[in-house]
C-alpha cells in the first residue's frame, strides 16, 4: 500500500491557530504509458496497484482481447507498460453483453449489511478519502474488492481479477463507493452483474440502460436505506420469505 500514499508537506487552516505546516498522507496519482505489442496505445493515469488486472480488465473492455488468455505477457519498466498479446483478436464493439444467467435475489437487510462491510474494508480510503471502492460479493461476504483514483479503474481491476482466476460475475453482488454512471453500467452488462449496489447517486442514462439490460441498480445506500431505480423484485424484503 505504501506506493499507493505518498506524504507531501501541506498547510492547513483552522479559525483556532490560522495555517500551519504539517506532513500529510495523500493519494498517490501515477501516469503510465501504455504499448501493446510494443505499438503506444494510450496513457492511463491510474493509482499504481494491482496494474495487471487494471489492464487485463480494460483491453477486455475495450475489445482488444476475449480472455486472460489472449495476453501473453505484461512488462512494466517504470512509467511504461508493454502488454504482449498471443494474437490481436479482430476490432469488437468495447462493451459486450454476456448470456443470460439465472436471476439472483438478496434480502434487503443483507444489502444494507454488505454496503457497511464494502466500506469498512479500504484502509486506503479511510486514510486518503482519495479512492473510489469497487467490490464483488456472495449474499453473505464480500469476495474481493479494488481502489483507484478512478471508478472505470477501479472495476476494470475487479473484472481483471475475475478473468485472471476464471471467476463467473453473474451470481455475484457489485458494490460501488461512487456514483453508478452509464460507463459504469455499461461495463457492468459486459461482466454479466445481476445487482449493482451503490452509497451514491445513479444516473438518468445508466437508469435507461439497466433497464433495458436487466440490471437491479440501488443507489444512495446508506444505514438501512436505500433507493431501487430498476428491477426491485430482486430485492427480498420480509415479506416475500
């Protein structure tokens, strides 16, 4: 985590004692340049961790390779980044839907409960107020969750880290520290999410497109609140047990 934070002298202001000097922990920004088969592609400007699921995810993403397998090898030499393909799949629209899967349901008090434990578990967050949280979870646990400076980083490395352990999204709950916008949703369709869970807003475009995909979207979920903008008989409330 230490590349993740760095401490820079600041001031601070306080009607008490006016400015004063002090050493602060803040978020780590680092910019990376990007090849693909030694050819730049782009630079991404990302928090330095976990790189190669951030990349896996997004060349997914952006329909430059099928699987984890697609990738041959990802070197990273400083700032620079050469990602080695197996072969170069043909040009595929960047978001692609995944098959139907059996629909999942959740109790409404679980969700609320899973929102809490999604953001209990950065430190980094707590530390830096910096990063969105990203999360992937059973009804009854959390399964794994990433930080970035940026959302679309930030589930690019969740759906990177699924590829590269072959692990299914469709029966799991996503959960978001950020706002849930139609980029979001879009690459939430492509892994296949069922419910997506957020502490913050949604809004009108990603509204639509969950609508039309099937997608059970919450947002401003915070205590045992919670606001349903699609698709709410997933959400099980005491009265459909």
């Amino acid at each position: 985590m230490s590349g993740e934070m760095v401490y820079r002298l600041i001031h601070r202001y306080s009607p008490e004692v006016g400015i004063e000097e002090f050493r602060d922990v803040i978020i780590n920004e680092e910019c990376f340049n990007v090849y693909v088969n030694e050819v730049f592609y782009k630079s991404i400007y990302c928090s330095p961790s976990h790189l190669d699921e951030l990349l896996i995810g997004h060349l997914y993403m952006e329909g430059k390779v099928s699987s984890s397998n697609d990738i041959k090898n990802i070197e990273i030499d400083g700032s620079t980044i050469n990602v080695i393909l197996i072969s170069q799949p043909p040009a595929q629209n960047n978001i692609r839907s995944s098959p139907d899967s059996p629909d999942i349901y959740c109790p409404a008090t679980k969700l609320s409960w899973l929102m809490q434990a999604h953001l209990n578990v950065s430190i980094l967050h707590k530390k830096t107020g910096g990063v969105h949280v990203m999360s992937l979870a059973y009804e009854d646990r959390l399964l794994v969750s990433r930080e970035d400076i940026g959302r679309h980083n930030a589930v690019d490395k969740l759906y990177g880290y699924c590829l590269l352990n072959g692990i299914s999204c469709s029966d799991k709950i996503f959960l978001s520290s950020g706002r849930v916008s139609h980029e979001i949703i879009q690459k939430l369709v492509a892994m296949g999410i069922q419910i997506v869970v957020s502490r913050a807003a949604v809004t009108s475009l990603a509204q639509e497109i969950a609508e039309k995909a099937g997608i059970t979207v919450l947002g401003f979920a915070r205590g045992e609140r919670f606001n349903i903008y699609t698709h709410p008989y997933r959400v099980l409330t005491g009265s459909d047990r």
